[in-house]
C-alpha cells in the first residue's frame, strides 16, 4: 500500500513538473535569453562601448557581444572571450562584462554557443569538435589581441576542445566548474526520457537544446583523452568540492592530463557548488585576472 502511494505521489510531481514546462514553452519562457535592449539595460553604457557581431550571416552565424572601455588608454592588451554552459547564453556573464579590474586589462567578449541565445536559437549541435569550430570563427574575428578563453560548466568542455585542435591560437584557458572528465559523468537514464517526442516538444527549447547536447557528452568527452597532451597553453582550473551537478572530480582527473601545459594553476573552493560563477563573482574576476598575469609570466 505504502509503494502504491509513493508511486502515485511520484507520478502527480512528473506530471506537475511536465505541466509548468508545458506552459513555460507555450508563454515563451525559460529561453535563458536577453534581447539587445535588455542586455543594454542591465550592463548599462556609461563610459562603455558595447556592440553586438555576427559571424557568417548565411549559415550557422554565432551572435556574441564585446564590451570595452570607452578610448581606453592604452588599448588592452588582451581578448577574453567568455563561453557558457547548458542551457545558457552570452547574458550569463553580463556582470563580468561591466568589471572595471578585467576592462582595464582586456576587451571583453560573450557569445551564444549553437542552439542556445541568438545561435541558431533550438539547433543542438552535439559535437564537440564542431561547437570548438565555431568558438574559433568568433577567435579568429577577436585574434588582434592576444586571447583568454574563459568557460563555465558544459562550455569549458567546447574551450579545452578548441585548445587542443588549435593551441597556437590560444594563449590561454580559464576553466571554471568544468565538465571535462567522461568518468565523472553520471549516468543520466531520465535524459532519454526527455527526448522523446511527446515529451521535448512540450517543455521549453532551451532545455530540450541542453538535453540533447547532454546525452552524448560522455563519448564526446571520452574523444578527447588522446588529445589532452595537445594543450599546451597556460590552464587555470577552478571548482567547489560541494558541486553536486559537476563532480568535483573533474578537476583532479584534468589535471593528470594536462601533461604540457605550459603553466597549471588550481583553485579549490571548499564546499562550493556549480554556481560560483555568480555566487562569488568578485573572486573569479580576480582568478581570471590571476590567470592574465600567469600569461603574461
């Protein structure tokens, strides 16, 4: 009697939760991004100069935003460009991009990874090696300085890629609460679930973009062991050890790998979680500038 319960109990909240998805998708929520006018609004543009690029226009564009210092003096000498995870979108570093430490050291780029923001808004894209391609058009466009890479979660995964195909465009790689370790992805059963038609094509796209970039991470990640000794730039690795949505354990097995890396650094924050991104965001802007100076030697 008591499982029966449990049972129905269970499937009332799965069907709950599938319920408010349901309306969030139909009302148009949970895109997890920021028009140009809103963006405008929350970084503000006094003494600012905020623009907004795309790459190839016909196909596959990547949408990103730059912010510098308005006649800065001198010019920065460094390009940071900052990758998010899943799901997510270049407003997710809105207040770094207002920093007045990193503005005095860099022009600051965030840009929309395939499938989410205004990046082919819904078009999963799930390889890897593909994602790194196009986080290398938006380099390749920004190259005139010398280039951070700057991820989160999922998007540390695309910014090690990048890294390893193409080291000598790189200078340097900042990775914070990274998914990069294929054995310390958890086996995710429910994802499938969610793929299926009756249930993707009710909940809100961003999600269904994330699960569908989520299923094969672990064999993506798994084509990258060999690859690891390619990294040869200086690399800053920063995770909590209370992250329960990516383990810990990604930055110890990262770090066995990272063989030639021309400079390793580690930042381990007791007790933290995934969100240190925008729970302590004082600090990374400090680690990320820790990182520049490692650069710069």
């Amino acid at each position: 009697m008591v499982l029966k319960l449990v049972a129905f109990i269970l499937l009332v909240v799965i069907f709950m939760i599938w319920g408010i998805f349901a309306i969030c998708r139909a009302a148009g929520w949970m895109t997890f991004r920021k028009s140009e006018e809103k963006i405008r609004q929350s970084v503000g543009e006094n003494g600012l100069h905020l623009r907004f690029h795309q790459t190839n226009p016909v196909r596959g564009a990547i949408t990103y935003l730059s912010a510098e210092k308005q006649d800065p003096d001198p010019h920065p000498e460094f390009a940071i460009v900052f990758v998010h995870g899943s799901p997510g979108a270049k407003d997710a570093f809105l207040p770094y991009l207002k920093n007045d430490q990193l503005l005095n050291r860099a022009v600051l780029y965030a840009m929309d990874r395939p499938g989410f923001g205004y990046s082919d808004f819904g078009r999963p894209e799930s390889s890897l090696a593909q994602q790194a391609a196009k986080l290398m058009e938006v380099v390749r466009e920004v190259r005139e300085n010398r280039v951070l890479l700057v991820g989160h979660s999922f998007g540390c995964a695309v910014i090690a890629r990048a890294a390893m195909e193409h080291p000598e465009e790189i200078d340097g790689i900042h990775l914070i609460a990274g998914t990069l370790a294929p054995e310390a992805e958890p086996h995710n059963w429910w994802r499938k679930i969610i793929d299926l038609p009756l249930i993707s094509r009710s909940i809100p796209v961003a999600l269904v973009t994330c699960n569908r970039e989520m299923l094969p991470l672990k064999q993506e990640l798994q084509k990258m062991l060999p690859l690891w000794d390619r990294v040869t730039c200086p690399v800053t690795l920063v995770h909590g050890t209370g992250d329960w949505i990516v383990n810990f354990k990604n930055l110890p097995r990262t770090m066995e790998r990272l063989v030639h890396a021309k400079r390793l650094r580690t930042v381990t924050l007791k007790g933290d979680g995934h969100l240190i991104l925008w729970q302590k965001m004082e600090l990374m802007a400090d680690e990320i500038i820790k990182t520049i100076e490692m650069i710069k030697g």
